[in-house]
C-alpha cells in the first residue's frame, strides 16, 4: 500500500490533482527539446536576416517565440515554413536569450 492508497482510505471525498510532467517545459510553457536550435546568418537582398530553426515542438508555441523576441529585440521579422526570419544580424542576442530561456543553440554562419 503506497501512500496515494493511504491518503485515500483517510480521505475518500478528497478528490487528487492529476500530476502535470514539467521536465521538458519552460517556465513561459515553452517545450524545450533536445536537439538544438539553429541561429544562422543570411542576406537576402543586399539586407541582413537571422533564421532560427530546428524547432520540433508545436507550431503555436514556435510562433508564440517568435513573437516575443521580435518584442524582446524591437525588431521586424516573420514565421514562415517552420523558421523564425529576424530583420538584421541579432545572433549573439537571440542566442542568449534562447539559452536563458532553456534552450540549446547553434550558431552557424560566421
């Protein structure tokens, strides 16, 4: 008899919280996964972007992320075909903010 089996023969009208697993979650309700993410460097027209990718989790929190660092950063940018497109060359920024935030990087390009 462990002690849930204990707790309810004690309390039978007590009804018990369904334990949520958190190992793989930020504290933003982010999933942070285990393989990294990409940050590279491009220009596309002459301009500088930054692409983040790599991302396996679900799309919604892909576009929650980007839509805080574009805040974070003060800066323009888009969510296309599973990349976050950042206007300008925020790799050191982007990358330090996704490590403070859990994730694992890779910075490719330069």
């Amino acid at each position: 008899m462990d002690l849930q089996d204990q707790l309810k023969n004690l309390f039978p009208d007590q009804v018990s919280e369904p334990e949520t697993d958190t190992t793989n979650t930020s504290q933003d309700g982010l999933w942070i996964q285990d393989e990294p993410l990409i940050c590279k460097y491009e220009k596309r027209k002459g301009k500088p972007i930054t692409i983040i990718e790599g991302y396996t989790g679900a799309t919604h929190d892909f576009k929650a992320l980007a839509k805080e660092l574009k805040t974070e950063l003060g800066v323009g940018g888009s969510f296309k075909n599973d990349q976050i497109i950042v206007q300008g060359d925020y790799r050191d920024k982007i990358i330090s903010i996704l490590q403070h935030k859990g994730f694992i990087t890779k910075r490719v390009g330069g």
